[in-house]
C-alpha cells in the first residue's frame, strides 16, 4: 500500500512543473514589493537623523557634521520603517538582495561637497559701481 503510494508521489512530480529554479543558469525575477536591501539617495538627505533614530535595530548612523550616511546591513531587518519616515523621501526598498557576505557589510554613503556659489553678485556689483563711476 506505501508502495502505491509514494508510487503515485512519484509518477504526479515526474509530469509536474519544477517548484525551483535552475539558478544562476534561469535568472531570479524579483517582485515588485520584495524587501531588498534599503537604498538611498544621498543628494537629497538633510542629515536630520530622524531614520537612525527609528530604526529598531540600530542599523542606521548619521553624521550631519561629515554629511555621511553608513547602514549595516547585516542588522537591517527591512521593515522599511526608515522608508516611511524620512521627511526628503531620499530612503528606499530597492527589490534586489545585498549579496552574502562573510564579515559584516557596512555600506557608507557621504554627501558631494557643496559647490561654491557662483560670484554673479560681485559681478554685478562691480559693474554697478563701474557704471556710477
Ligand atoms: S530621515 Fe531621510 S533626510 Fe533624514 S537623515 Fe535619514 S535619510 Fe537623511
Ligand atoms: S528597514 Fe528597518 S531595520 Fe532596516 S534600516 Fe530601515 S528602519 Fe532600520
């Protein structure tokens, strides 16, 4: 009677489609809504440190003096909570998976330095007291 059974176990798999993919030969298709990894757009940010001080894992640290931004990932558990906070919307869920790691990952991201403003307002004032001259 088991027989028969795992028989019939048997015969059902050999005509059903496979439940796994032949990964990395088939390439993974990650949905729309999958919690990735967090990303952000360092641009943007203001360096208020509301996300490093909701995070529940303490994953998240800023620097508003070096204009810096470093996630552990490792710690990060992708509740997105940092996400639905960030007050410049500069956090995202990006839907790909951090590659694994051996030693824990600890990705920093700093801010370009600001661009000296441009001297049109000399400029113009020297030309203005040219023209007064
Ligand atoms: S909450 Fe947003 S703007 Fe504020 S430090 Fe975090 S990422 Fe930057
Ligand atoms: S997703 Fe959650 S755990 Fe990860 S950094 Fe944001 S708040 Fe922290």
């Amino acid at each position: 009677m088991a027989a028969f059974k795992i028989g019939k176990v048997v015969l059902r798999s050999l005509f059903k489609k496979p439940a796994t993919l032949m990964y990395p030969v088939v390439p993974r298709k990650w949905e729309e809504r999958t919690r990735g990894h967090i990303d952000i757009n360092i641009n943007d940010c203001i360096f208020c440190g509301i996300c490093a001080r909701k995070c529940p894992t303490n994953a998240i640290t800023v620097d508003r003096n070096k204009k810096s931004w470093t996630i552990e990932r490792m710690q990060c558990i992708q509740c997105t909570h940092c996400v639905d906070l960030c007050p410049k919307h500069c956090l995202s869920n990006e839907n790909t998976y951090t590659t694994p790691e051996v030693e824990k990952v600890v990705d920093l991201h700093v801010a370009p330095p600001e661009e000296p403003k441009p001297a049109s307002d000399d400029t113009n004032k020297d030309s203005v007291e040219k023209k007064n001259a």
